[in-house]
C-alpha cells in the first residue's frame, strides 16, 4: 500500500520509466504465453522454445532492476529511519513497486493473448491470431499462470538484493574521492576478454557439429546448434564483465597528451562512472554484435528469412530494453554528479565546456567500443556461414 501511495506523487520522468517496465514484461509475457499455446499442439521442441524466452526475460529483469535503483522514493533520506523506513524498508518497497509493475505487464499480456485467441469477445481484432494461438486446443490456466509470475517474482527478488543494505568494507568510507586520487581501475578487463574469446570458441567448436542438435528459435522451424547459444552467453557474459575497464580505459584516453580543461573533466567524469555505466555499455554492445552478426548472416542469405513475427519480438524486446537500462544508468550518473556540477557552475565554469565534456565522453565511447564489437559480431558470424 505504501509503494502504491508512494507511486502517485513520483516524477512523470520515474512514472513513464515504470510504464516501460510494464510494457517489456507484457510482452514477455505474451511471448511466454504463445511458446504455452505452441506447447499445447507441439510436444516435440516447447521446452527448447521456452528457453528462448529466457533471453528477452533476462533482459527485462536488467532494465527492471535498473528502474528500481534509479527511483527516487528508494533512496534513502534524513529521519526516514526513525519512522521504521530503513534501507532495508526501502529495500523491500522497491521490490514490492517492481512486482506491481511487472505483474500489471503480465496481465496486459494475458488479456491480450486472450483476445488474439478468440476467447474475449467484442472488440477489434478479436481471434486475428487464432492459428498462430492454438486457438482450437484449451489453454492450461495453470501453466499460463505459472509462466506469467516468472517475471514479476524474478524482478522483485533481483530488485531486492540489488538494493539491499550492504556492510561497508574495511578500509572504506563514504567520503568522496579527491581529484588528486582517483578510484582504482576496475580489474576485469583480463578476465572479460578470455570469457569472450572463449564464448567466441565454443561457438566456433558448436557450429561444426552435427545438424540433428539444434535449439529451434520460436517462430520458425530451423534451428541453431545450443553451443553457438551457450557460446554466445558467454560472450556477453565476458564484454558485461570487461565494461567498466573499457569505460575507464576510455577516461584514460581522453586524458592524454596535454589534455584541456573540457577533456580533463570529461575523462576524470568518464573515470568515475566507470563502475556504474561499465556493465549496461558492455551489455548493450554484445547485443549490437549479436544483431550485426544476424544481419550479416541472413544478408547473405537466398530466399525468404526464416524469422517469425516472435521472433522479431524477442529481438525488439532484448535491443530496447538493454538502451534503455543504459540510458536508466547514465541518467543514475547524471544525478550522482549533480552536486559536481552545481559547485562547477557556481565557480564560473562556462555550461560550454560542460556540453563539450559530455560530448567528448561519448565521442570517446564510439571510437573505442564500436570497432570492438564490430569485429566481434564478425568473429562470431564467420563459423555459421
């Protein structure tokens, strides 16, 4: 009840981030919904298919998770604690206000399933999709509802434990970083880049197997070899974990050969967001590889594209929801560095070469990530050809 009163007075900005949330776990959910319906005629690949479905899920939960720490009714605040709203209070009402909105997506999905099979009557559309439905065979209500709480549980739980309230470690405190000593490195780079080479060669060694061990992608009949898909999770797997080293390798970078005062503070910000944006830009750029590595495989390829229309639902809901969640954290950024910010105008720093900064943050970005997963995408297409 709290995390509903809560939800009334929020930013318009937070709000339309919730609707997001809802509208990817509605279509989850209604992809979770026709791998049931396919389940239901088909008893030879629907787990295969459902599995499938794991990815847009995950990527949902990414973007659900990153909603949540973004959210300003989560943080806490000065005499909240007295009144029993404790960070481990607030906590468990970002997890509540998570599984409400993942739950209002997943009953949109439902009704919408419902009405494209022909079973709610008198509206537009009704029954368009009852052969791609399995309109003839009776849904288990059970098992759609037992599909339809993944999301909203696993986002809750995932919600949770990101913000639950963690003991400072040894050494540590809360002071912020002085210009003179800038935060360590983050260390994952060695161990990002042998995940990815080694996702890149269990993709490689998959594709050469035999033709019979195929993982079907839900909308069409062909398949792809499971280790090119266990290969390729890996892959991202490596560049989410190599992320915050590029980015500040990427800071590094801007800093270097007489740097002026825009390029300074871009790569001393760009430094400093390493840790915080690192994850979702790694994420973000293994997806553009994976849709540059499809795009050039079935460029090539003669005839019609054996991609379903849920397919192409799977794929929008992964791209859109792993920009957004990157564009959820460069916004946490944004707000983190606020109080730099102010301190820098109220000294007179012209809002020029603040603009400049930022541009010079992402200009940065693109030269050092985009040939990266470039050559990536080109890597692991080149097998499957």
């Amino acid at each position: 009840m709290l995390a509903l009163r809560l939800a009334r007075g929020t930013h318009p900005l937070v709000l339309l981030r919730r609707l997001l949330v809802a509208a990817a776990s509605a279509g989850v959910g209604f992809l979770l919904l026709c791998t049931l319906g396919y389940a239901v005629g088909h008893s030879g690949s629907s787990v295969l298919r459902l599995l499938w479905c794991a990815v847009p899920l995950a990527a949902t939960v990414h973007f659900a998770v990153a909603v949540a720490r973004t959210d300003p009714s989560t943080r806490p605040r000065t005499g909240l604690s007295a009144v029993g709203l404790g960070p481990a209070r607030l906590a468990a009402i970002a997890a509540a206000s998570t599984a409400v909105t993942c739950t209002l997506g997943s009953v949109v999905a439902l009704l919408v399933y419902l009405h494209l099979r022909g079973d709610i009557d008198g509206l537009p559309f009704d029954g368009a999709a009852a052969g791609l439905l399995a309109a003839d065979e009776p849904m288990p209500l059970a098992g759609a509802l037992t599909l339809l709480a993944v999301l909203p549980v696993t986002a809750s739980v995932a919600a949770g434990l990101a913000l639950r309230p963690r003991t400072p470690r040894a050494g540590r405190t809360s002071d912020p970083v002085h210009p003179e000593e800038p935060a360590p490195a983050p260390a994952g780079l060695p161990w990002g880049f042998a995940l990815v080479a080694a996702g890149l060669a269990v993709e490689t060694y998959a594709s050469r197997g035999a033709q019979g061990a195929a993982f079907p992608m839900p909308g069409h009949p062909e398949g792809t070899p499971a280790g090119v898909l266990a290969g390729w999770a890996i892959t991202v797997l490596g560049l989410a974990l190599a992320g915050p080293a590029l980015a500040h390798f990427c800071g590094r970078l801007l800093q270097l050969a007489r740097p002026s005062a825009a390029r300074l503070l871009a790569g001393r910000v760009l430094m400093a967001e390493a840790r915080r944006i690192g994850r979702p830009l790694g994420v973000v750029c293994a997806v553009a590889a994976g849709a540059i590595a499809a795009a050039t495989l079935y460029g090539d390829r003669a005839g019609p594209h054996p991609f379903g229309p849920l397919t192409g639902l799977g794929a929008a809901l992964v791209m859109s929801c792993t920009v957004a969640t990157l564009l959820t954290a460069a916004l946490e950024s944004r707000h983190a560095r606020s109080h730099t910010t102010a301190a820098l105008v109220s000294l007179g720093t012209p809002v020029a070469v603040l603009r400049t900064a930022a541009f010079l943050r992402a200009a940065a970005l693109l030269a050092v990530l985009t040939p990266l997963t470039v050559l990536i995408a080109e890597v692991a297409a080149l097998p499957l050809r």
